[in-house]
C-alpha cells in the first residue's frame, strides 16, 4: 500500500539554492524494494536519490542507500553530504561533537558537520595506472594531457586525468559514446577530468552510461581527484584546496578538500530547497 513519506531536496557545495548539485532524500525509506527505490530514483532524473532505511551496523547514526538513475552506489560523495544536512534538519539524527556516522554499502563514513558546511572521511582509495590508449581517446584530438589516466576506487571507480589547460577543460568537447563503451568494458562509474587554474582546481565528471551526461559538482569525483593527486605527490599531509565545478552547466558549485596523514576530506555548504511528502 503506497504511503505518504518525509522527502526533502538538498543543493550540495553551495550557499545559493540552485547553484549547486541537488540530492533527492526519501527520509523514510523503510519498506521499500529495491526496484520501488530504483524507479523512483529513476523518476527524480537527477544524478542520484537517497533513501534512508533502519540502521544495520553498530556506531552509525543513520542508513542510507544510493541510487543513480540506473544503478545502486556503495558510496557517493553530495549525496552522503546532502542526505547528513537532511536528517540533521529532519531530527534523525544528531552530531555529538560536531561528528556523524553514516552507513551505507561501503560500510561506515565519518562525517563532520560545523560552520564551514558538512565533510566526509573518504572512507578508501585506490589507484591504478591505466595503459590503454582508448581511457583517454574519448577526450578527442589535440587535447594534452598531464601524467597518465588512473582508475581511483573511492567505492565507485573514477577514470581521472589532468589536463594541460584549464581552457581545454572548460571547452571540452568529448566523446560520451566512447567514454560509455570503455568504462563499462571495464567496470568504472565514468570519468572525472581536471585542470589548475592558479591555486583553483577546475573539475568536470561525465557518466553518460548511468543516466549521468555530466555530474554537475561530483563528490566522489573531487573525493577522487583529492586521492590522486596526494598519491602523485601534488598534495601532502595539512594541505587544501578549493575546487570549482558545474559552470558549463550553469552552476556555481565549490568543494573543499583537505589531506589529514594519508585521508582525504571532502566537503562544502548544503541549502535545502524543497521539504514536503512523496507518496511511494
């Protein structure tokens, strides 16, 4: 029997309501099958929905599941930070400290929550050098790179690469059918591309494949970026940065990223646009 449930709509690394990436909150999920969940993650067309269900693990303070268009998550980066800023508003939960403790299909995230907006303890990374000339033709001719393309496991798999300049990032015009047929050759989530523009890092994430054109401020993407640019060295323990995406898509998104030892921190502001009832 349909129900009328708590749901709320987050905008994530942002201050202005509907500049940066929204996150679509079922704050009473429980009961419903993963295809209910699917189909309406389906139905909100954005990058990803969250419901949140009972808890199952011991330590955390809420559970959650994630899906995109498509697919179920273990992790994802705007939604864990929009759907911590929802339940904290909801009363679902609430910080000791200034902490959280997130399950998900990862496993446990550790949040914190203070007057600089909501951050994630990226829970693990890990890279691979890719050797394939195909991980990087979807990026069209003429287009320079610096260093290899690395697949970063961050619970979904990024294909990251930098370029040259912040102008060929910001004009990019790839190949979304060829960058579809290799990362589900290989497994991947789908690409997350970068470039410096000063001190600012400059991102954009395509995952065509799962519904996703292009992300407009992607969490596990900066989250995977963070990780591959402390392991080659660019980035070290106590530094930070400011990332900047979503512009192409006229947003205005910023992400904050720091190193403590070898973890990596992502975070940025959450506004909540929509609250109301959806009937599942």
């Amino acid at each position: 029997m349909p129900r009328h449930r708590k749901f709320t709509q987050v905008d994530v690394f942002t201050q202005v309501p509907y500049k940066g990436n929204p996150v679509a909150v079922v704050l009473d999920g429980e009961g419903l099958s993963d295809a209910e969940m699917q189909a309406f993650a389906n139905w909100t067309n954005l990058s990803e929905t969250t419901f949140v269900v009972p808890v199952t693990m011991p330590g955390a303070d809420y559970h959650l599941r994630i899906f995109t268009p498509k697919d179920e998550l273990p992790f994802a980066g705007h939604p864990t930070l929009g759907t911590a800023h929802a339940v904290v508003a909801a009363g679902l939960a609430s910080p000791r400290e200034g902490w959280l403790v997130q399950q998900c299909k990862i496993g446990l995230v550790e949040l914190t929550l203070g007057d600089h907006g909501v951050s994630f303890r990226l829970p693990r990374y890990a890279l691979e050098e890719l050797q394939d000339a195909e991980a990087t033709a979807w990026l069209g001719e003429g287009v320079k790179l610096l260093g290899k393309a690395h697949a970063v496991n961050v619970g979904p798999t990024w294909l990251v690469a930098e370029l040259a300049e912040v102008a060929a990032l910001e004009s990019l015009a790839h190949d979304p059918a060829r960058l579809t047929a290799y990362y589900e050759r290989t497994g991947m989530t789908g690409a997350t591309v970068f470039a410096l523009d000063g001190d600012r890092v400059v991102v954009r994430s395509f995952a065509p494949g799962d519904g996703i054109p292009e992300d407009p401020v992607c969490g596990s993407g900066n989250a995977a970026v963070g990780a591959y640019r402390l392991t080659m060295g660019q980035i070290g323990d106590g530094d930070s940065y400011l990332a900047s995406q979503g512009r192409q898509l006229g947003r205005d998104g910023w992400i904050a990223v720091r190193v403590e030892g070898a973890d990596v921190h992502v975070g940025g502001h959450c506004v909540t646009c929509i609250e109301g009832v959806v009937t599942l």
